[in-house]
C-alpha cells in the first residue's frame, strides 16, 4: 500500500538549485542537497521532468543522512490546454541501493475543464 511505503519519507527543501546539465542530475548529489534544504531544478527543455526532491526514507533525528536512504520525488508541470502524456522515468537519476521508492507527480495546471462537463 502507498500509504505504508512512504509513511516515513521525508522532504525538505526552501529552494530549487539550477543544474547546468543532465550528467549532475543523479542520486550522488541528493544527500548534500538534503542537508542544505535545496530541491533540483533540472536543466532546460527536459520533457517529462521540471524539479526533483530529495526524500529521506526514516527518521532524520535517528539516522545518518546519506545516499543509502535517499530517493527522489520528480515533479513535472504542464500548462498546455491539452492534456499531454507524460511517462516519468524513474530510473533517470539513477537507482537508489535499497530499492526504494521514487515519487512521480505531474501537474497539468493550463487544462480547462470544457462547458457542460
């Protein structure tokens, strides 16, 4: 069940840092991310993902801060006027060593619902 699979997932983060390419989007740097509350803002024109988020998979007063027991959250938005498929790869950053669970929300945020529906 989703609920028992991120109910001791962690996020924090005050502000989005610029990558300046794909090659430093992975899962090396989100435990340094973590610890300075800053989420990614991926590099320009990816398609099926705009920001990601580290998360923190226990409890963050109990253990270490490191890559073993961090995934992440992607977040895509749209603002088309059209729905427009959106398939997250959640290996993108990279595969967490526990296997753990990575998030996926995508916001279509210009789709206007039609008169009468």
């Amino acid at each position: 069940m989703l609920e028992d699979a991120i109910s001791n997932a962690w996020v924090n983060f005050l502000h989005f840092v610029h990558l300046g390419n794909k090659t430093s989007y992975n899962l090396l740097c989100t435990p340094q991310l973590l610890k300075c509350s800053t989420a990614m803002d991926t590099c320009a024109h990816q398609y099926n993902i705009d920001g990601v988020l580290p998360v923190l998979y226990g409890d963050p007063e109990m253990i270490q801060i490191g890559e073993i027991k961090i995934s992440i959250l992607q977040c895509q938005s749209k603002n088309t006027l059209k729905v427009v498929k959106v398939i997250h790869d959640a290996m993108l950053v990279g595969s967490s060593k526990e296997n753990l669970l990575v998030i996926s929300v995508t916001m279509h945020l210009g789709i206007e619902k039609e008169k009468g529906r």
